[in-house]
C-alpha cells in the first residue's frame, strides 16, 4: 500500500470540494452530495445494470424467508378445519393460500440457506461496483472494463466474515441471557434488563456496522483486507464514529419508512397475490435499489472524508490503476453544458 500525503485545500478531483471541506463533511453534508452523486455516470448504469437486479432477487428471498417462518407456526384456519364438526356453527372460511409450494421443511430450509448465501455474495458486486464509481467521480477518471470489482469481491466477503461473525456471537449471547433471566426473575426486573440488554446489543451491531463499510472502503480502494483492513478502518475513523453512527440511523429510518410499502407475506398467504399487490412490490423494489446504493455511495464517501481528515490518500496503485484519466477537452464540454 501506498501511502500518498496531500494538502488540505488540494481539490477532490470530481466532487467540486476541497479535502478540507471534504474532511468536515457531517453526515447530512455526506448524503447530500450523495445524492448529487447518484445522478453522475457512470453510478446510473450501476444502478440499472447491477443493484436493481440484486435489489428485486433481494426481495424475493425476503418473501421467501416470511413465508417459510409462516409454514413453521401453527395454522388456526387448519386446525380448525380439522376439528369435529360442531352442530349448528357458522360457516367455515376457506383455507388460506400457502405462502411457499409443498415441499419438504428440510428442503425449504436447504434451498433458503443456499439463496441467502448467494444474495449476500451478490450483494459484494454491489458494494464493489459502487465503490469502484465513486472512485471514478472522485478522481476525475472514467471507469474501464469492470474488472477491479471481480476479482475484489472475495477480499471484500473475508473482511466482512469477521464482522458478521461477532454479530453472529452478540445475537447468541442476548439469547443465552434471555434464557438465564427468563428462568431466574420475573416481572419488571426482568423488563429492565431486558431494555439493558437490548440497547448494548443495538450498539454493538451499529457500531459493527460502521466498521464494516468503513472497512469495505480499506478493502476496495487500498486492497488491505482481514483484520489489517479493520485495524485501519478503527484509525482512520478517529473523532468520526459520530458521523457514521448518525449514518445508520439516518439510513435505517429511510428504510423503516421504506417498509411500509413492503407486501406483507402473512396477508398475501391469506388471499393470495393480486395485481396492486406485484405492483406495489415493483415500486418497493424500484425504490429500495435507488436507497441501496445511495446508501453505499455515501459510505463511500464517507472513507473519503475520514482519510482527508487524516490528511492522506491512502489507495492501492493496482486499484488507481484501473481507471482511465478523463480527457480534458470533456472536463472543459462538462463544464460548458453546467
């Protein structure tokens, strides 16, 4: 890795900003240049070509998910068409439609298992191709053949195991502890430490969220990866974990509001899909991909503004390398047509 210093006022290539002002971007400074980003090339063409389709297999796995959770509770419809009949009752209501296929459990679970791990590392080509357009845009160069983003996805997919892995760990722990609480108290005490373990527990993965992308940045734009990349995320975030706490939950509330116009799988189970039904999930799906990568483009921005408060530019010359300089006569046509 290459370590590159930089003065401070010296300009972000293709933001239009200063590294100072780059530098003190907050967290509603970084979303709004994001979404001066977001309409840049080459982040559309991303956009079409790589996010909407992970986005729209995204939900689908999503609906899947909920309908395997509703095969595994108790069906009252079922149950109660299987009882005696009882003299005089009220007519029945039909069944409801079943949210997944008849197939085995254990082939359901199996099949979900595969899907899940195929989404996520899908969602890898999305980060990466992301990162690799933002970093067109930020220095001013135009992107060649989308090679950088293959072949850095596995790296990508290491750094993030860790990270996962720690979650993975603080959900079983929260687990383990509601089962110990659970059996030795009772009433509001118990209440109390369960509001206790659920904040810590919440900390904990935003925090470990923050160093992901953070990481995810080391990993793209400096090729450092594993544990190196997350010991270099943890430096060069000094004085910035409020910014990127305020990042999640910014994106979080845009996504629970985004959820509102999730289809809701326990009802279409009931009456079956319908045509406002596809969509409502088309327009779910369409917007859900455009707050994906805008999300993503503003992590990437954000390892900007973290190494630019640092006062370097740290970036892999195999990874600068695979941008093309842009022309200057089109600096000059771009600026004409602004």
């Amino acid at each position: 890795m290459k370590v590159k210093s930089v003065d401070t006022m010296e300009e972000a290539a293709g933001l239009g900003l200063t590294r100072q002002q780059l530098a003190e971007l907050g967290a509603f400074g970084i979303v709004w240049e994001s979404i001066d980003l977001f309409q840049r090339p080459p982040l559309p063409s991303v956009q079409f070509a790589i996010v909407l389709p992970y986005t729209a297999l995204f939900v689908i796995v999503q609906f899947l998910q909920a309908g395997w959770l509703l095969s595994l509770l108790p069906n009252p419809a079922t149950a109660q068409a299987q009882a005696p009949p009882q003299l005089n009752a009220p007519p029945q209501a039909p069944p409801p439609v079943a949210p997944l296929p008849d197939l085995p459990l254990l082939l359901w679970s199996l099949i979900l298992v595969l899907v899940a791990i195929f989404t996520f590392c899908l969602s890898l080509f999305v980060v990466a191709a992301t990162f690799y357009a933002v970093g067109s845009i930020y220095w001013g160069k135009e992107v060649t053949p989308p090679i950088g983003f293959r072949s850095m996805w596995p790296k990508l997919f290491v750094t993030a195991v860790y990270p996962m892995a720690f979650v993975f760990a603080v959900l079983l722990g929260s687990i383990f502890v509601f089962s110990i609480l659970k059996i030795t108290f009772s009433g509001s005490l118990m209440a109390v430490y369960l509001i206790l373990i659920g904040f810590t527990s919440t900390i904990m993965i935003f925090i470990v969220k923050i160093l992901i992308q953070e990481a995810n940045g080391v990993t793209y734009y400096e090729e450092t990866f594993r544990f190196p990349a997350l010991r270099r995320a943890l430096s060069i975030m000094n004085q910035r974990w409020g910014t990127g706490l305020l990042l999640v939950i910014i994106y979080l509330c845009a996504g629970s509001i985004l959820g509102f116009l999730s289809p809701n799988p326990a009802v279409l189970s009931e009456r079956g899909i319908e045509k406002p039904d596809l969509i409502l999930g088309l327009v779910y799906t369409v917007l859900l991909s455009w707050l994906t990568q805008l999300s993503l483009i503003s992590w990437a921005l954000f390892y900007f503004s973290c190494t630019a408060r640092s006062g370097e530019q740290d970036v892999d010359d195999r990874v600068e390398g695979g941008y093309q300089p842009v022309r200057a006569e089109q600096i000059r046509d771009e600026d004409d047509e602004k």
